[in-house]
C-alpha cells in the first residue's frame, strides 16, 4: 500500500524534519561529548566508540537483510544507539563489551518490537543496563591510565569532598561521556537550537531531581550545600540523560503535562536512586523506569476528545 494511503493512529504531527537530519543533528551535538571523552581517555576510548556503533549499524543491517525489511540504517538511528550506549561506558572495558551491548540494543529493544518508533524503552539506555546486570564487575571498573581513584560521585556518596570545577571540566573518572559538563551543555545548546528538544523533560527533570535530592539527603542527616548540589548536577550520567536520553522521542509522552508528569517523575528517582541506593549512580535505572510509566502517563494527561468525558443530563 502507498504510504499516502496508509492511515496511522494520532497524533498527527506535521513538521519538515526526517529521522536523519533529525539523527544527524543529534550526532552533530554529541560531538563536543565524543571528542572531550577521547582526548580525556585516550585512543582506546575512539575504538570503543567505533566499535559500539558499527555493532548498532550491523546488527540493524543483518536483521533487515535476513527478515526481507528494507534497510534503514540509512536513518542513523542506529548509530546514535550506538554512540550513546559507547559514552555510557567506562574506558577500561574489553572490547566486545561495546559489541554485545549495542547488539543487544538494537536486536532485542529495537528491531524484535517493530523497529524506529516502536520500542518501548530508550534502547541506549536498555544495552547499558544489560551489560550492567550481566557484567558488573567489569562495567563498574573507572580505572585507566589517566584516572585511578573513585569517580566523583562514589567519592560524594562516601561523604568526600570533591572538586566541582573539576567535574564541570571533564578532568574526572567517570564513563567516555560523562565527566564534561561543558561539552553536554554545548551539545545540549545544539539541539535546542536546532528545535530538536526543547526544555519541558530536562528542565523539570533537573529542577525536580535537585528538589527531591537535597530533600532526601537533609532527611539522612547529610549537610546540603551548594557546592554538594553542584556536584551532583555535574557527576554521573545526570546531564548526558537528561538532554540526550530523556528527550528521545519515542520512549517519551506525547503530551506537554505528560512530558512535565515524565521529568518529575524522573528526577524523583534518580535521587532515590542515589541517595538511598548501593551504587552511587541511578539515571540509567531512572529513565527505564520513566519509559515504562509513559503509557500511564500519557492516559491521565491525554487531552479528551471535545464531547467526551461529560456528565450526560
């Protein structure tokens, strides 16, 4: 059947962007991110990077190949996967850690669920908690070469002090991507200029998570200070998910009170997760959950249909 004559659920969105230009820009933002993460961690970071995307473009090639789909690897969708997924990782993993992660990405979270559009959580984000429960021990590894002691964050949860502009720099342990506030701003300034993203999800997700941490930490008898709340802001994953993950289009509502509903929602669980959790981390967790809320979400902030939902007389 002609796509003109295919007839699909609403929303209805008309807009001259493509899934490529739109995955371009997207690539384009997370070069500030790319570049800072090899030049702190070095040549092998560049081979993991290159590794996870072709194992996200290959693993989408295959699938189609053998099931008779047409071939959309075309629409980069695949290796934003797996770039992110690469940046979600420390430096001193094997190699194949990156190529069973974004395998497992793409096959199992994308394409066996109907491919771009269908998933039903952030596949990125679902390789690199994967790897994380299979693979612990080697996925909570931050030492290399340049950096041997605790990231910033696992120094703050053991009440240490750290050193914030460090942190806002990138001259920390941490995942390839992770560690430079400045480069995610940058990127994150890109899409939001480009009208890629706009702030509802990170805004409320960064504003909610500060709220609900320095709540959480007051009432565990922790001192709450700006430089602390800092810190927590430029530590761990928080900035790359919350502009670069968060957003994704598919696993996020559709509604504007949906998309404010998903960023508390978020926030909220991230600081559980930090505060309250074994490991001093929680966004990936965070954002999977959210993912899997958004059908809920979206039910209760769904504009009813003019004429419905009235007491009849």
């Amino acid at each position: 059947m002609s796509d003109l004559m295919k007839v699909s659920s609403n929303p209805h969105i008309r807009a001259k962007d493509t899934t490529s230009r739109i995955m371009l820009t997207v690539i384009v933002a997370l070069l500030p991110t790319t570049l800072f993460g090899i030049y702190n961690f070095g040549a092998k970071a560049a081979l993991l990077i290159a590794i996870s995307v072709a194992s996200a473009v290959l693993t989408e090639f295959l699938f189609e190949k053998i099931c008779k789909k047409k071939v959309t690897v075309g629409d980069f969708s695949a290796a934003v996967t797996g770039l992110l997924l690469a940046l979600n990782l420390p430096v001193s993993v094997p190699w194949w850690i990156p190529a069973v992660g974004s395998a497992f990405a793409v096959l199992v979270v994308k394409m066996l669920f109907g491919g771009l559009g269908q998933n039903f959580m952030n596949p990125a984000l679902a390789g690199r908690c994967f790897l994380l429960i299979s693979f612990t021990s080697i996925m909570t590894n931050f030492e290399c070469a340049a950096y041997t002691g605790p990231t910033p964050l696992a120094s703050l949860k053991a009440g240490e002090g750290v050193n914030v502009m460090d942190m806002i720099v990138g001259r920390t342990a941490g995942t390839i991507g992770e560690t430079s506030m400045i480069a995610i701003v940058i990127g994150a300034c890109v899409l939001i200029l480009a009208g890629i993203i706009d702030l509802k999800v990170p805004g409320s997700y960064l504003v909610s998570f500060v709220l609900f941490a320095a709540l959480f930490a007051t009432l565990s008898g922790r001192t709450v200070t700006g430089s602390w709340i800092s810190a927590q802001l430029a530590g761990g994953g928080l900035m790359l998910g919350a502009f670069f993950m968060a957003t994704d289009y598919v696993t996020r509502p559709i509604t504007k009170k949906g998309q404010y509903v998903y960023g508390v929602i978020l926030g909220f669980l991230t600081a559980v997760f930090r505060i309250f959790g074994a490991s001093a981390e929680g966004v990936s967790y965070a954002i999977i959950l959210g993912n899997l809320l958004v059908p809920l979400i979206e039910k209760y902030t769904m504009p009813r249909a003019f004429g419905k939902g009235g007491e009849r007389s």
